[in-house]
C-alpha cells in the first residue's frame, strides 16, 4: 500500500484530502507535531509527501529543503499563494509539483498518480543500471550523475529530465515531449516548471564543468549532442 503523508495544518482541507486518498487506497499519515516534521517523515516512511507552504513554526520551503536532505521523496506542495515567486522557491527547493488552493481533488489525485507511476517504475524495468555519452555516466538505480571524480545528486525530475535527454541523444527532444515524460499529462504542469529544473540542473553541471551538456535548440526544445 502506498504510503502519503499530509502536512497541513488546515483541519478541513487535511481531512478532505485524507478521507479521498484513503477512499482510493492509499496508506494516510497526518502530522501531528508541527515542530517535528522531519522526525515524523522518517519514521512513517511515506512514498509521497503533501506539503503546505504555510505552516506553524517553519514554513513549507523550509521542511522541503529538511527532506531533500535525506530523500528524494516526491513533494507536492499546496499554497493558497498563487505567486510565480513562490511556485519557482518551491521548485527550487526540490518539490515536484506546486498546486495552488482551492485544491481540486480530481488533479491532485492526477498529480498523485502520475509521480508515483514515474517515481516508483523505474525499478521494474529491464534496462541498464548506468547510460553513459562522452564519459558522463547517469546512474538509474541512484539517481546520480558522475564526470570524472565528480558526483552531482538529482532530483526526481532532475533525474528523469537527463533520463530523456541522453535516452534520445542525439536527437532534439521538444519541451511537450520531456513534460509529457515527467507528469504524463501536460495539461497540468505551468511552462515554466520545466525551465526551472533545467537551470538548475544546469546549474548543477556548470560546478563540475558540464555547463554546455545541454543544448537549447530555440523554439524546439533541448538535447545532448
């Protein structure tokens, strides 16, 4: 069973949320001390967090930033702020998806399914362990990506961006294909999710020397020559 955990100090919103998951399956865990967010994550074990942004004593970005230390976990975060700013803070913290309240329980149980399908597959699939171009070698099994003596972590969406970089290197890979690969339906992913992890996976490989790995072919979309 499919383990979610609920951070959300909203009795009503918590409840609804819990009640629908639990209707369709899934293993609910709700915060209960708010000061201790971590703590509770690493004992229930959850395969998905839902994560407000606003919260008592420390903010959502805050315990993001907390979990990624430890995992890569998929976060969904919910925010009654509907600005840009806090969407791309979100993203940068490691969230792989931002929904803005008044939640609609028919796209977060889309969300949902659509990061566990991508985050949780991979394991069942008969493909190597390791793709490797030029000596730059993208570990399946780790989510890691390592040049020389270097190692860079990723993200899930990080991971899966480079995932569908290399597997069609070579090649132009548009934006809509790359987004259909990380969320299954882009109807519901904003544009600018997608540049956002792609300058930060930049970001990444620029400290160990791999700034130009990904190509931007204008008005096409990326690729890995």
């Amino acid at each position: 069973m499919i383990k979610v955990y609920i951070v959300e100090d909203d009795i009503v919103i918590r409840d609804t949320i819990g009640k629908h998951l639990s209707k369709w399956g899934f293993d609910v865990g709700i915060v209960d001390n708010f000061s201790n967010i971590l703590n509770e994550f690493l004992e229930f074990e959850p395969q998905l967090i839902i994560l407000d942004v606003n919260l008592p004593y420390f903010d959502g970005f805050f315990w993001c930033n907390k979990i990624r230390e430890v995992s890569n976990v998929p976060i969904i975060f919910l925010s009654s702020r509907n600005s840009q700013m806090d969407q791309i803070m979100g993203m940068n913290m490691g969230a792989d998806s931002y929904i803005e309240k008044p939640v609609d329980l028919d796209v977060l149980m889309a969300r949902i399914n659509a990061l566990i399908r991508r985050t949780y597959s991979y394991a069942e699939l008969e493909e190597p362990n390791v793709m490797e171009h030029n000596n730059i070698f993208l570990h399946i099994d780790t989510n890691t990506l390592t040049y020389l003596d270097n190692k860079i972590e990723l993200t899930k969406n990080e991971f899966l961006i480079l995932y569908e970089l290399m597997k069609q290197k070579g090649s132009i890979v548009s934006r809509d294909e790359i987004m259909r690969s990380l969320w299954e339906d882009e109807s519901f992913v904003d544009d600018n999710t997608l540049t956002v992890n792609v300058v930060r996976i930049r970001k990444k490989l620029d400290e160990i020397g791999l700034g130009h790995f990904i190509k931007t072919k204008k008005g096409q979309g990326y690729m890995i020559e």
